[in-house]
C-alpha cells in the first residue's frame, strides 16, 4: 500500500475554487480594513476609496505568496526559502506602499483629501499581520481539503482491500466444498455408518468458513474450533491412521485474528504431507499466544513431495496467504518457510496490540 502524501494528493484534486476563495478573503479584507482606517466611525467616500486601492496594491505581494511561493516552496518542503522569498516580497512591496502609494492616489483623486491612515512604521507592520495572516488562510483551506481528500484515498483503499480478502476467500470455499462433498458421496456410495455424523461434522465446518469467517476479525477460540474440525473430518478421507498433533498454549482464547488464516496451511499440510501409503508420516501444530504476540507453526512430511507455491489446487495457496497478510498485517507479521530433504515448515508470528 501506498503512503499517502500531502502534495500528491493536492495535485490530483483540483479544489481551490479561486473565484470563491479571492471573494470570501477579499470581502472580509474589505469589511476589516474598512472598519480600522474609519477609526469605527461611519465610513466616508475617503474611507471607502483608500480602503479599495489599499486592497488592490497589498493584492500583488498576496497573489504571488498564493501561487508561486507557497505552491513551488512551501509545498515542496524548501522552507528556508520559502522564508527568504516571503520576506523580500513583504518588505519590498511595504517599502513601495510607503513611498508611492500616497502620491498614487492624490494623482487618480485629485478632487480628495487623504490624510495619512497609516505610518511608515505601520505600513510594515500591517503587512506583515496581512501577508501571515492570508497564509494561514490559505493553508487551512489546503488542510481542509487534504484531510478531506485523504479519507476518501483511505476510504478507496479500504474498499479495495476488502475487495482483495473477498476473492481470496472465494478461493478457498469452493475448493473445499468440492473435496468435502467427494468424501460424502463415496461414504454413501459404501453406506458406511458414520456418514451422518460426517455431514453433521462437514456442515460445522462450513457454517463457519462461509458465513462465520464474514467478518472482520474472529476469536482464536472460534478458528481453533475450525481446525478441530477440519482434523476430525479429514478422518473420512483415508487419514485416521496419520496422526495429526496439535499442541496449543493459549493465554486468551478471545484473542482476535484473521478469520480462515490458518485453514489454507492446514490443507497444504494434508495435501503435501501424506503420500497415501507411509502411515507413519504426521503433521505437528504448535499454536501459542502470549498478550498481544500469536504464532502459528505446522510442519509435515516433504520428503515424496516437490512443493509448487502456486498450485492454484492447493486452498488459496501459500503466495496467496503471504498477499493476505500483507493485507491485514502490513509491518505486523512475520511469515517464513523452511523445506528441507524431510520436514516442510511455516512459521507464522503476528502482534497485534488488541
């Protein structure tokens, strides 16, 4: 998954509505500065008219700040000089108000008496209050539309990863339905006793792999019941005489995880493990979970067995369940495997602060 980054994001909307925004900010400028210079008087058409030009010369030095400075500077992390072209442009359009903007307007207006609103001094101190003041303006529209853009990029990248869950679990329900019903039907065909129980059994575990394991997270109790299962039923299909060791030490059995994360190794370890013929051969779990840490380790015979990850008969397939754990455990997981001449071994370590 990709990080999320302010200008990239900025980039790809197109939000700053400049129509909108210049007559939100240049109105209230009007409606302050118009209120300061009348000394909260009644405004007079003196008032009005060097307010206007006071507006349209600090406009310059604003602009420039908007679309150049902040966009090719600030954005791209160069503070330093973003700082430096910001105060030059302050002190020399302040400097250039000072000494022309006076002279500018008694040459336009001669029929009016301007007196002095503002002194030198003041001039630059009310432009450097207007110039920050208009920044932090400006970039709390850009907040507000970043936050606003990053949580529809969230909210697109959730959908799309439950989107990727969902056909991994697709691939597992039908591959297991066509086994189990396989089994069924030679139980049947020999009418051997225990069918019904095997049904009972087989509906059980497919009440939790496809309506139980919809959801977002289930209890270690509940995925344990799950393998338990699996195991008993796979009794049926010719290995009651392999034995399967399954050895736990859990702390808290609401400890939450991943649902039908488990279940594909299981599968792998029937499928790869047991030749058909050594009845010795065995498969060994070893489930632990410790406050916030849970591992999983299942190994089973490889000898007769030449391992193909992408075995799309294989459950989801090992290079699918690594795609899943990087879905939901992205920097929360380990996953490792050893193949040696005898013994196929995965390792799975997860912690996950609940």
């Amino acid at each position: 998954m990709q990080n999320l980054n302010i200008n990239s994001i900025l980039k790809k909307s197109n939000y700053h509505r400049p129509l909108l925004f210049n007559s939100i900010l240049w109105s209230l400028a009007f409606i302050i500065l118009l209120f300061i210079f009348s000394k909260g008087q009644i405004p007079i058409t003196a008032d009005y008219t060097y307010t206007l030009g006071f507006l349209l010369v600090i406009a310059v030095p604003v602009c420039i700040n908007f679309y150049v400075l902040i966009p090719r500077f600030l954005r791209q992390e160069r503070y330093i000089v973003y700082l430096l072209l910001f105060t030059t442009i302050l002190i020399s359009s302040a400097f250039i108000k000072s000494f022309l903007f006076g002279n500018l307007l008694d040459f336009i207006f001669p029929n009016y008496f301007f007196i002095s609103y503002l002194s030198k001094s003041d001039i630059f101190l009310t432009y450097s209050i207007f110039l920050i003041t208009t920044t932090f303006f400006k970039l709390t529209e850009d907040w507000f539309y970043f936050n606003k853009n990053q949580n529809q990029v969230l909210k697109i990248q959730n959908q799309h990863i439950q989107t990727q869950l969902s056909a991994l679990r697709a691939q597992i329900n039908p591959h297991f339905l066509f086994n189990s019903l396989n089994v069924i039907y030679a139980m049947a065909l020999e009418k051997k006793e225990n069918i019904t129980k095997a049904i009972v059994e087989l509906s059980d575990v497919l009440r939790y792999v496809i309506y139980d394991s919809d959801t977002e997270r289930v209890t270690l109790k509940e995925e344990l019941k799950l393998i338990q299962n699996y195991i008993a039923f796979q009794k049926y299909r010719g290995h009651s005489e392999n034995t399967v060791a399954l050895n736990t030490d859990i702390e808290n059995d609401n400890f939450k995880i991943y649902p039908m994360l488990l279940l594909p190794l299981l599968e792998n370890a029937y499928k790869y493990g047991f030749s058909g013929s050594d009845t010795s051969e065995k498969i060994e779990i070893q489930l632990t979970q410790k406050q916030s840490n849970f591992k999983f380790k299942i190994q089973n015979s490889s000898q007769y067995i030449d391992h193909n990850l992408d075995d799309n008969y294989s459950g989801v397939g090992l290079e699918n369940l690594k795609n899943n754990l990087n879905l939901v455990y992205p920097d929360q997981h380990k996953f490792n495997i050893e193949d040696t001449k005898d013994r196929f071994t995965v390792v799975i370590e997860i912690e996950d602060e609940q």
